[in-house]
C-alpha cells in the first residue's frame, strides 16, 4: 500500500509579504522541514506543490528525494494545487496526505499516526483536529480522489472533511505562520 503526501506550497504569502516557504525555523526552511518529514515517517512519494517562485522555493529541496510538481493555475488558490498534486499521484497511491508547510507544530509522530489509523482503517478520511474543528494534515483515501479533483477556488478540501473524517489529535495545529511578527 502506497501512503502518497502532496505538499501545497504554490502560494504567493500575501499576507506575510514574502514567501513563507522560506522563512526558517531552527535553521531550516519550513518547506524543506514539512518535505523532510512528510519523508520521514514513510510517505511516499512525496510531490511538492509550487507555483509562485516556484525556482527559488524548489532550490530549497535539492536534496530531497521529493518531486516537484509545478501549478501554473496557483492564483485560482489552493483547490488548483491540490487538482495538481492529485493528478501527479501514481497509479499505486492507495492514499492521499494534504499538508502545508507553516504549521509550526506539525511534528513527525503526527504523521506516523495517520499511517497508522489508515493501515488499520484504509476507507476513512483522516484530518486534523485543533481548536474544534477539523484540518489539514489530512488523509484521503483513493475512493475520494475525484471529489479532489472537483475542488475549485481557494477554500481547499476543508468541506470534504465535514462528511464523516475522523479527527487525529493535532495540539497546536492553529499556529501557523501568516502574518509578520514585530521587528
């Protein structure tokens, strides 16, 4: 059974106002730290979603075994990468891991889990549970593939997990890296 993960990490940071991707925690690029540990604890492949800056934020996985999966539609937001990441899957993928690289807690015994529960429940959705609601990392399995590729505009697949997902403790998955901090 092939546990895939797709890495969004096509967007422009608007808010933060430089790419997000990049910005460093304990020396290490939040996209390469979200890569290594999707790699880490046994996805694979993993395939990492760019767009905006797509060169300057790939030379940041060089030596990843992960690949590049280039959205030329990024600005339609995140549903585009998802379709783009979904469609670059192998025909083996038995599953799908949707993560984003600037969850700040995002650890690689969270990731464990979700192969876990999936080896031992492979028909269920997974998400993460924070602050009372569900999110990403979340797993797909391939059933719900096409409901992926439906998804349009910038709300991601946050309504696919509302039918039935079961939550996957995630303490401090709200903590994401958005907006500047104080100089």
């Amino acid at each position: 059974m092939a546990d895939a993960a797709v890495l969004l990490a096509a967007g422009a940071s608007r808010r933060l106002g430089r790419p997000k991707q990049l910005e460093e925690i304990h020396g290490e690029a939040l996209i390469h730290r979200a890569a290594r540990l999707a790699l880490e604890a046994g996805f694979s492949p993993v395939l990492v979603v760019l767009g905006h800056g797509a060169d300057r934020v790939g030379k940041a996985l060089e030596d990843l075994a992960v690949q590049a999966v280039h959205n030329p539609g990024w600005e339609e937001g995140m549903a585009s990468s998802i379709r783009a990441g979904v469609s670059a899957l192998p025909p083996e993928a038995e599953s799908v891991l949707l993560l984003v690289c600037d969850q700040l807690a995002l650890a690689r015994g969270l990731l464990e889990t979700f192969r876990a529960v999936h080896a031992g429940s492979p028909g269920l959705t997974l998400a993460s549970a924070y602050e009372g609601g569900l999110g990403v990392p979340a797993l797909f399995p391939r059933a719900r593939f096409p409901e992926l590729m439906g998804l349009r505009g910038d709300r991601g697949a946050k309504g696919l997990l509302e039918d039935g997902a079961l939550g996957i403790p995630f303490p401090g998955g709200e903590r994401d890296l958005d907006l500047p901090g104080p100089d």
